[in-house]
C-alpha cells in the first residue's frame, strides 16, 4: 500500500528535484534569475550610457566657455590659472548636476589644461571621470575570479563603473572665415511669409534683410578675418560674373546638344545669342554625373548652359479643318517651315497636334517639341520667340537670368549690391547650389592654384584658401523654402531637361555613384533628394560646416517631410533650422553669425 504524505510532510531535495512540480519550480526559478538580472545589467548600459553623454555634453560647454574665459586672465601667472581652472570647473558643474544618476566624481577626477600662448594660439584641454553604481553586482553578488596566479590571490568584480570623458578646444588669436551663403531664389519666394500677416513682407523680403544683417555682424568682428560670398540658386546658378568665360574650367562648346547657329559670344547673324553666364555639371565619357566640385582644369570640363531647337530641328506645318457627315478631318501640309538653330519664331495660336489631336507623322510629340501646327483659317498674327538663353521675345525671362554668383569677398558694399539684386523667379534645384557653394570653397579653384584667368575673378589670388591654413573655417548656409522641383518635363523647354544639373536636352540622373542600380530621373523628387545628400555628404568629409535652414510653412505630406527631412540630414550634426517667418529667419542667420567664432572643438 503506498504511503500517504500529510500536507505538513517534509519533502525531500531529492523529490522536489525529480519531480514535476519541482521540475518546473527550478526552471521558472533559473529563468527569472537571468531575466531579472539582464534587467539589471541593461539598466546599468543604459545609465552608462546616459551618464557618459551628460558629462560629455557638460565638458564640451565647459570647453567653449572656458576657452572663451581665457580672455579675462593671464594664465602665466600661477594665481590667475588657479582661478581659470576653478571657473572652467564651475562651467561643467552648471551642466552636470551633482550626483546625477548616482555619479560620484571627486574634485581631483576634473582636470583643465591650457597651453600655447594667446598671440599664436591657445589649445584648452577639459577631462574628467567618475564612478557610478551597478545594479547587477548588487543582483549575482561579488563573485570573485580566479587570476590565474601561483599566489592564488582572486580578484572581486566591480560594483561601479568608471565614466570619463575628455575634450579640446583651439583659440586662435584671429582665424580666418569663408562663408558662402546658398540662398533660394526661385519663384515661391515671392510669396508672402506669413499669409495672415502681409506686413511682414514677402520672403525674399525677409531673405535680403536677414542677409544683410548676417554680413554686417560677421564684418563687425575684430577676431576674424572674414570672405563672404553669394550663390543664388533655381534650378541653375549664374557664374558669368564670377568666372571668365575664357577659362580652362568650361568647354565653349555646344556638340552636347545642337550647335546649330550657337555662339559664346553675341552674333550679328543671331538675336539675343551669347552666353548667359549658366553651366551645367560634367558629365565623364559614360554620361556619369558626379558629386564632386572638381578643379577648373578637370576633364570632362563643364559646358555652357543653352537653348536651342532639337537636333533634328523645328517644323511648323500649317492645316485646314473639314467638317463632313458630322466627321471632324484635319488635313496636314506637308511642306513645313524648318528652323534649324535658335532664334525659333512661332505662332502662338498653334499647338504641338492639330485641333483634331493629329501630327504629320502620326507619333505622340515628343517631350522636347520639335512640331508646331497652326490652322491656317486662323487670323492670329501673335508670335513667341525663343533665343538661345531661353527668354521669350527677347526678355530677361529665360532661365539664366537670376541674380549673378558674387566670389568671396571683404567688400560689404559688393555683397550689399549682389543680395539686393536677389530676385524670386523660377525653379528649385538644390545641389545646383550646392555645388557652386562647394567650388568657392575649394583651393584648387584659386587663381594661384588653377592659373591665371582660370580660377574664381578676385582681387585676392590666394582665395579660396588652402585647406590647411591654421584657423580656417569653411562653412555654407543653405536655404531654401520649398523642395527639389525642377518643373515640367515637356514644352519647348521642359525645365526637367534644360538645368544646370541634368543638363541640355537630357532629364536622367545617370551616375554609377550616387544611382548604382541604374539611372535616375530628373521627374523623381527622391533621386533628387538623393543626389542632394550624396553632394552634401561630399562636402562634410572634405572638412566644410554646412547650416541648413527651411524657410516658411510647410505641411505634413510626405513631400514636405522628405524635404525637412533632406535638408536636416544635409546639415553637419545640430546646424538644422526652420525659419516660419522672416523675424525667426533674422534671429536664426545672427545666431549662426555669433557661432563662428574664434574657438572650436577639437576632439
């Protein structure tokens, strides 16, 4: 008979091991443990991680201020260090709570360091460590480790973590600023900044004052020797006064596209022909652009920007119109008039299909018209012409015509003149921009460096700087107030084919670098987007700072949270504004201008 066990019987080990009950009581008791105890260990990464990223935050202020703070002492006298210490000791404490998740960090554990002296150059070194608790010794206790000695001695596992972070600053007596300022200028910007308040002024308005503003306060430091510069931007930027057209940096050649009655400079033959001042970028021997800034003496060189009838040219074909048994017929001539080459004069009553929706050859138009169909029972005598900049009837309409591109300079009164002329038309393209602020920034495109007449028109030589010179800060401002939008992609000149991107009479992205998988499409925001980043990811490794502002309203669509989104990843890290209105935009342009400054992190 078996034996019966009361509820107050003991249980042996043995059974509560082997049995069911006691089977899933160890289990559930081993796997609370390692669960509670990675709590723990995850805890303790988390606050590590926490806590090294405060004190960090904390050192890199104490760094800044504490350089800044030089200027009050003389740090070879030994009661002045002491003082400079004990305030650079005091501008982390502001930063860092004390006791902050636990953090214990003695006096001794800060350190503050200067060297060099303030006429060449100062370099401000900050450190500090402390210990913060663990809750995972706390948990599995201190067990000891064996260290493997003859000794037998065992070494017990820390409870507390150490946690240091450290940094350096460089203060120069009086660096050296060259800022280029890559400013929207497209036709959005004609609009009014904020629509329930038109006192305000339109936001090219708002653009011209905060710029102006932003050049006064940077010439107004005694501490930097400061170059300015000025890229307008749409879908292209206007080079004409910045470069000479003679240079090794362009081809003055038009083979990419129609040649046919083209011409650098203006011709008697040709109304309204010369070139406009607008390139377009390189493209190598397999039509690759790249995102590059390249040097004036590169090959493939850039090319002018120019319009022109297809290669195959222009046929205008006149048509009469029959009605019969209710049956509409269009009936083509089939003689046409041909225009082989710009200027293109054409009857603004036709269309690019007859009113019955027909053409000569019987195909769709294609993007790039290069067909025209006028009824000849029209009485129409209204033309349109276009020349070989792309302005209508002779005008200052064509694309090319945006404010000109002013080269870094120490002249206020230049800069003054080139904002003002700034201008809302047109539009938006911007690593166009991008790409030419780049350039002003870049040595090799220095008259000394590229040769004479080759390089950027100054009276300096020697701008832009080497790259290595002590104290250089090379930085871009970007703005823009909308997203990459070439504009359509047919007509005479669909904007998507003629740009200072794509190019002339072509609308494909088409690099191995920036598109791998194959080609990409002016017609695509996002291939835009891409090759945007791909630019300003170039820019940053090759050592520029680049403030990204957004400027005016934008909505919660995709397309303009893809827009923030590009312009803020296009930013070196925390340079990212949006500017809602003109005021914020002035306070947002002289808080960049009070950033750079003569001290700057190091490590």
């Amino acid at each position: 008979m078996r034996k019966q066990h009361g509820p107050l019987s003991a249980r042996s080990a043995r059974n509560l091991v082997c049995g069911d009950e006691g089977a899933v009581t160890m289990m559930f008791a081993i796997c609370a443990s390692m669960m509670i105890g990675s709590m723990c260990m995850a805890i303790d990464s988390i606050h590590y991680e926490m806590t090294q990223a405060r004190m960090q935050m904390a050192l890199d202020v104490a760094t800044l201020s504490a350089g800044a703070d030089l200027a009050h002492y003389d740090t070879t006298k030994p009661a002045d260090l002491a003082n400079w210490k004990t305030d650079a000791r005091a501008f982390y404490d502001v930063n860092m709570p004390s006791g902050y998740l636990a953090l214990n960090m003695p006096n001794a554990n800060f350190s503050a360091s200067v060297t060099g002296a303030p006429a060449t150059g100062q370099t401000i070194k900050l450190s500090a460590s402390g210990s913060m608790p663990l809750l995972a010794p706390v948990f599995f206790g201190k067990a000891k480790t064996d260290t493997g000695s003859d000794s037998g001695n065992n070494q017990t596992n820390p409870d507390t973590a150490t946690v240091s972070a450290s940094n350096a600053a460089l203060r120069l007596p009086k660096s050296t600023l060259e800022l280029v300022m890559v400013l929207d200028n497209t036709g959005s910007m004609s609009d009014y900044a904020n629509t329930k308040d038109y006192t305000a002024g339109t936001k090219i308005t708002g653009l011209r004052a905060a710029a102006q503003n932003l050049v006064t306060s940077i010439f107004q430091s005694s501490t930097t020797d400061s170059y300015v510069g000025l890229v307008p931007f749409t879908t292209m930027v206007n080079v004409k006064n910045a470069l000479q057209p003679t240079g090794k940096w362009i081809t003055p050649l038009f083979d990419n596209y129609n040649a046919q009655h083209m011409s650098m400079t203006a011709s008697k033959n040709w109304k309204g022909s010369g070139w406009g001042g607008c390139a377009v970028e390189p493209r190598d021997a397999g039509g690759n652009l790249r995102a590059e800034a390249y040097e004036p003496a590169s090959s493939p060189n850039f090319r002018p920007f120019f319009w022109n009838v297809p290669k195959n040219s222009f046929s205008v074909y006149t048509y009469t119109k029959s009605t019969k048994n209710k049956i509409t017929t269009c009936t083509i001539n089939s003689n046409p008039t041909v225009t082989v080459g710009a200027p293109l004069t054409y009857l603004t009553s036709g269309s690019v299909t007859t009113s019955c929706g027909t053409t000569y050859s019987g195909a769709t138009p294609p993007a790039i018209y290069d067909q025209w169909y006028v009824n000849s029972s029209s009485n129409s005598t209204s033309t349109t012409t276009y020349d070989q900049n792309g302005n209508t009837n002779y005008g200052t309409n064509g694309p090319c015509n945006i404010a000109p591109a002013l080269f870094l300079t120490k002249s206020q009164s230049d800069l003054t003149t080139a904002i003002t002329n700034m201008k809302a038309a047109g539009s938006t393209l911007i690593p166009t921009g991008l790409l030419w602020g780049w350039r002003m920034l870049k040595s090799s495109w220095s008259d000394n460096v590229a040769g004479a007449g080759n390089g950027f028109i100054s009276t300096d030589t020697s701008l832009p700087r080497p790259e290595t010179t002590q104290g250089l800060q090379r930085v871009v401002i970007v703005l823009t107030d909308g997203e990459n939008d070439p504009g359509g992609s047919t007509g005479f000149m669909p904007p998507q084919a003629f740009n200072g991107l794509s190019g002339v009479g072509r609308a494909d992205l088409t690099s191995s670098t920036v598109f791998p998988k194959g080609p990409g499409s002016m017609g695509s925001v996002d291939d835009i987007n891409t090759y945007q980043l791909a630019v300003c990811s170039a820019m940053k490794q090759d050592g520029i700072i680049i403030y990204s502002i957004t400027f005016g309203t934008y909505g919660t669509d995709t397309a303009s949270v893809s827009a923030q989104t590009t312009m803020q990843n296009c930013a070196s890290p925390g340079n990212y504004y949006h500017a809602p209105s003109n005021t914020t935009l002035n306070q947002i342009f002289q808080q960049i201008a009070g950033n750079l400054g003569v001290l700057r992190l190091t490590q």
